[in-house]
C-alpha cells in the first residue's frame, strides 16, 4: 500500500509535465518561422467611404497555430494593424482600396510581439480581393456599372428622340445626362464588414518570449501593458 501510494506522488509531477509540454512556458521563448499562417477574422467594420489612412484595426486569430504539436498562438489572440493604404472609387474609373498591415500580436496573457506578415486572402467582403506584393485589398470596379447607366440614359435618349423624329439628336442628350449624372457619384466603396476572414503570412520570425518592448504609435508597450 506504501508503495503505491509513494507511485502515485511520483506520477503526479509526472503528469504535470507531461501537460506543460503542450505549449510553451510563460517564460520560454519560441520561434514561429516565416512562412506560418495566420487565420483571423477583423472585429469591426472598414470602409474607404468613413476610414482614413492611418486608422488602427484589430483581428482576433481564429484558428490556433501549432509546432511540433505544441499550441503556440491561442485562438483569441489579437491581431493589432494599420490601415497603410486607403483610396475611394474613381467616379468614373477605379476601385477602392486598402492595405492592411500588422504591427503586434497581442495574447489573452498580456504579452505583445511585433508582428511582420503579409495579407494573402481574405474572404467576406462583397467583391473585393487582394491582389499585387503588397496585399493590397481591392473593392468592385466602377468602369462597368459607369458603361450601364451612361448606356442606359443613351438609350433612353434614343427612344425620345425617335418620338420626335430625332434619334441621333436623343441619343446625345441622354447619354449627356447619363455621364453627367455619373460624374456626380463616385463608385461603390470597398467595405470590409466585422467577421471578414483575413489570412496572413509571416515575413519574418515571430519571436516569442517572456516580455518585450513593442513601439507603436509613438509609444512603448511593456509585455503587462
């Protein structure tokens, strides 16, 4: 009986261990190579119409990342960006568009880390799509709906002149109508709505560690920030 009960203390520890080794300590620092993914879904609505450049946004990650069947990154971690590039829809040609770049990642612990990763996909915005070396998302074209109405007010044009006798001169006049009216609207804005998946590449090594010094927006974040 003594003998079990001094295996079953020893097992104890044992088993302590044996849990702790699913993901990393507090204080052990880790390296999540360049090329990892990052899933993460945005936690408010963007918009080339209201948002600026230079406006902050968050990202909760979705899915949790692993290495070597250790969780190192949690579901809920927040992903903490900028918005480095943002132009609205031409009136005539064009389409709104934005880049988003991290700057840290912070843990449900308080930690934060710099964080470099690339914009690959993203999915839950009506029309858009990343495109280019930059990841630069990019809303619907105007061009095409600019072609409908300018054609439609031509056409409309058209059956008013022959009512008249004036096809020709109709034509003119409604699709004058028609290009005016366009020039006085800009085309649809790029919206990213709250919940829009947005996938990630690491640039560089995401190094994980017990504290470190983050700047961001001309200040210092300490790791218990």
């Amino acid at each position: 009986m003594v003998k079990r009960a001094l295996l079953g203390l020893c097992f104890i520890p044992l088993c302590g261990t044996l849990l702790a080794g699913e993901s990393p300590a507090r204080g052990e620092r880790v390296s999540i190579p360049a090329g990892t993914m990052l899933h993460s879904r945005t936690t408010q609505t963007l918009t080339t119409k209201l948002n600026y450049q230079g406006d902050t946004f968050t990202a909760t990650v979705s899915e949790p990342v692993q290495i070597e069947g250790r969780e190192v990154i949690p579901v809920g971690a927040t992903i903490e960006g900028r918005i480095a590039l943002l132009e609205r829809p031409g009136r005539l040609r064009g389409a709104g568009e934005m880049r988003l770049t991290t700057e840290q990642i912070s843990f449900p612990d308080g930690r934060r880390f710099p964080l470099s990763a690339l914009l690959l996909t993203a999915y839950g915005a009506e029309k858009a799509k990343v495109v280019g070396s930059e990841g630069v998302v990019k809303g619907p074209g105007s061009t095409l709906p600019n072609i409908k109405e300018i054609g439609g007010g031509t056409g409309a044009g058209t059956l008013l002149g022959l009512l008249f006798s004036h096809p020709f001169i109709g034509a003119a006049i409604g699709g004058g109508a028609g290009l005016v009216d366009r020039m006085r609207r800009r085309g649809q804005d790029l919206t990213i709505p709250a919940g829009t998946q947005l996938n990630y590449q690491l640039t560089h090594p995401l190094e994980l560690g017990p504290a470190v010094q983050v700047r961001a927006s001309n200040r210092v974040l300490g790791a218990g920030n």
